[in-house]
C-alpha cells in the first residue's frame, strides 16, 4: 500500500512542477495578450513646429470588448510630457498636453467609432479603429523660443484607459480590477534639438 501513495504522489508532484513551469512561462504571453504597450515614439522638429510621433499596441480586455460591442464607449487618454533637467532646481516642465480618444461601437450601423475632439471617423472592425487610435501624430503648440537648442530634455509618452469616463456603475467594477484598468507605462526618451 505505502508503494502506491509514494507514486501517487510522485506522479502529483511531477504534474504539480510541470503545471508550475507552465504558469511561469505562459504568465508573460498571457499579460501581452490585453493591455497597451508604446512601441515607439518621437519629437521632432517639422517647418518650424515639433509634432509628436507614436505607435501603440492596444489590445483590449475580453471584458472591455463585450461592454464596448453592448454600446459603451471608451474613452481612452493619452498625456505627452517634455521635461528640462534643471540641476539647480526642480525640473522645468516645458510642454503638457493631453488627448481624449473615444472609441465606440453602434449597433444598428455595425460600426465603430473614433473620436478625437471634434473629429470623428468610422470602421467597419474593431481591428481597424484600434490601429488608427494606435497611430499618432500630431503637432504640439509651443510658443518660440521655449525649446532652447543647447539644453537636453526628457519626453514623456502614456495612453491609458480613462475610468473616470465610464458610467458610474463600470467605474464600481473597474476599482482595481485588471479587467479594466489598462495603459501603457511612462514611454521615456531623450529630446536633443
């Protein structure tokens, strides 16, 4: 009898210990899977503006998915930031801005939505208005003079979804839920104009 609980349990451990490898491998592909990730960004001079350049990944939630095909939208921020070291005092802020994306579905039109201010534009998957969303460009409004040729700054990229948007019920659901709460961390490069 003690012959066979000594297998038993060396077969549960075996299964045990394979099962735990698996979990540590497939945990990073399983992340990847949802969420926003910036794949690369830029801030550049164009004909005397800087414009802001960037590509995300956006992969949306199974969840986010079912509340946007039932005719929620989401609305989706993305802050830009540009910093100037200062070793004297605190870093200088020179350029903030942020944008509000919202991303709908309309289920008698079967189509999505992406709305960016006054701006909007209509797709026929939500393939298709994830990659539009995930592709930004756009120029920054700096007075003259404010980005100084000899200094180095810090840029700072996110996009993130914006809970605070949602109605009040999904905004219960999304407390520290990661289910909902999906953004990219702080994308950070340096800016030598």
């Amino acid at each position: 009898m003690m012959v066979f609980s000594m297998r038993c349990c060396r077969k549960t451990s075996l299964l045990a210990g394979l099962a735990a490898i698996w979990l540590v491998f497939a945990a990073p592909y399983a992340a990847q899977a949802s969420g926003i990730e910036v794949r690369k960004a830029a801030f550049t001079t164009v004909d005397d503006s800087y414009v802001l350049e960037a590509e995300f990944d956006v992969a949306l939630t199974p969840t986010l998915e079912e509340v946007l095909n039932r005719g929620v939208a989401l609305y989706f921020q993305m802050e830009f930031e540009l910093v100037r070291s200062r070793w004297y005092w605190f870093n200088e802020t020179v350029a903030n801005s942020q944008q509000l994306y919202r991303l709908s579905y309309n289920a008698l039109t079967r189509q999505y939505r992406i709305g960016a201010g006054t701006l909007y534009q209509n797709f026929s998957t939500l393939g298709e208005a994830l990659e539009v969303m995930s592709r930004v460009r756009r120029r920054e409004e700096l007075e003259a003079g404010t980005i100084k040729k000899d200094s180095t700054y810090t840029a700072a990229l996110r996009l993130r979804l914006d809970t605070t948007q949602l109605p009040k019920p999904f905004q219960i659901n999304a407390l520290g839920s990661r289910e909902w709460n999906i953004g990219s961390d702080w994308y950070r490069w340096t800016v030598t104009p």
